[in-house]
C-alpha cells in the first residue's frame, strides 16, 4: 500500500507537469504527502501532529480575499481594506491594508494575485471620478475566474419609493420630511440646502439618471473628506454593469441576498458575513473576471 500510495503522488505530479498546471502548492502538497508516507513508516507518534502543522501551513490562506471598506469586519482568511477616518475610527491593527480609495494610486496588490474581494455600502461615499480607476484596478488585481461582489443603496428602490411618497423605505436615514430623507438617501450634502419645491420640479423634470447626477456631481470634493459617513454617489445595477464592462469584466450578474455564486462570499452576520447591511434598500452585483 506505501509504495501504491506513493507512486500515485508521483504520477500526479508528472501529470501536473506535463499540463502546464504546475504551481508550488501542488508541489509542496504532492512531496509532503510522499515524505509523510515514508516518515509514517518510522514514527507514528512524530508524524501525526508535523503532518497537521505542515498541511495548515499549505492551506492556510490557499486565496486572498479582500474585503475593501470592511472596517472591523473580521472573518477567517479575510484581509480587510480601509482607510480610518474622523467618522469611521476603526482600530488600524484590525485593518491588514490602509488604503484611500480616493488617492488616485494603484491598489496595493500586483496582479493577479486576488481572488475574491467584495464590498458592502462603500461606493456610495467615493466621488464618481475615482470608481472607474477603482474597477480598473480591482480587474488588474484578480486572478482569472476570480470576482468581486458589491452591494450598495439601490437608487431605482429610492427613486420609486419616493414617487410614491413611502416614508417606510427611508427609515434608517435621518430627515424631517421625505424629500430629506430622500436626499440623505444617495447626497447628504444638499439634505438641507434643497427646498421640497426645487426637488420636486427637477424629479419631475429630469430623467432618473440626469436627476442623481445633478445632485451627486455638485457636491463639493473636499466634503466627503470631512463627512466620510454622507452618500455622495448613486448606484444601481445598470450603472455598475457599465463601469464593469468598461474596466473589462464580461461576466456580470444581478444577484440576490446571501445567493453569491461562490461559497466564499455566502455567510451571515453584520461584521463578519455577507449581504448583511441593510439588504432590503440595496442592490446585489457579481462580476467574475
């Protein structure tokens, strides 16, 4: 049975070869199984517990993902990026990678070297300008076949809710009326600066699209540095989809709650799951590279 065992590593590794798939894990996997199989002939009681220790050390962190804007988010084989702010002071020593979004610069990871990153409730407080490089960099960062999940305020849920005056989809977000509401929803800057009267004449006059940049494009951009908290960005499905496509992603998919193609990013609990900030006024987009 030894030497079955360990003429089938063998072959699997010349397979391996002879398939161009050869990487240093399979390397690494392939000779501990073989230098364990000898061992065992020589010690039981020595190699049961190096056999664990070695085979964490390989699968450990077998992909990086990165949760980008995740604060304190802490789940296992997950790195977090962020950049702590007067409004989001989270503890640096939780955040594996600090990092403005909103600095122009490449992200810091070479490429291809990610696997998964997802994003819950972040792009809403990025100035338009800089999303585009960001999905530019998140398709140079993944590996192939590897995607980004984003989740962020559905703007096609906040604009009907408020053609038909429903005050329940607003809730979470301050306000004395809901046209305050409203403004908070998706640019917090001019909640208080825009009279219903003016709100109600551009939302009737201006196209959906056109009526969210109007208000978002006029916002100061030296505001969201000063009130990271505020939304100042308005997204929904067919937005992302095109600033996907153009960054070259092919394969982008409207999801639903907790229904990610990959295990990996299907989990509960706010801070350490996914899907879990405020689903209900939100929108689901997978893109796989």
């Amino acid at each position: 049975m030894f030497y079955q065992n360990l003429l089938f590593n063998l072959k699997n590794l010349k397979k391996l070869i002879k398939n161009y798939d050869l990487t240093l894990k399979s390397i690494l996997s392939l000779g501990v199984r073989a230098f364990l199989l000898c061992a065992k002939m020589i010690d039981e009681n020595f190699i049961v517990p190096l056999k664990i220790r070695i085979m964490k050390l390989i699968y450990r962190k077998k992909y990086r993902m990165i949760n980008i804007g995740g604060g304190d988010y802490h789940r296992r084989y997950w790195s977090v990026l962020d950049f702590p702010s007067e409004h989001y002071s989270y503890d640096p020593k939780k955040i594996q990678y600090i990092f403005d979004l909103t600095s122009g610069k490449p992200l810091p990871f070479r490429d291809k070297t990610v696997k998964f990153f997802f994003s819950a409730h972040t792009f809403e407080h990025i100035p338009q300008e800089h999303c585009q490089h960001i999905f530019n960099e998140l398709f140079r960062c993944l590996e192939k076949d590897g995607a980004i999940r984003i989740t962020s305020p559905d703007f096609d849920k906040g604009y009907e809710a408020y053609s038909k005056k429903n005050k329940n989809f607003f809730v979470k977000f301050p306000g004395d009326n809901i046209h305050q509401k409203f403004l908070n929803f998706f640019a917090t800057y001019f909640m208080e600066k825009t009279s219903k009267r003016e709100l109600e004449k551009n939302f009737k006059e201006m196209n959906k699209n056109d009526f969210a940049d109007y208000y978002t494009l006029k916002v100061p951009r030296d505001y969201q540095k000063s009130h990271g908290g505020d939304h100042i960005n308005w997204w929904n499905f067919e937005k992302a989809k095109k600033m996907l496509y153009k960054a070259g992603f092919r394969k982008i998919f409207l999801s639903k709650k907790q229904q990610s193609q990959f295990h990996e990013m299907r989990g509960r609990g706010r801070g350490k799951g996914f899907d879990s900030t405020h689903p209900e006024i939100s929108f689901f987009c997978e893109a796989v590279k």
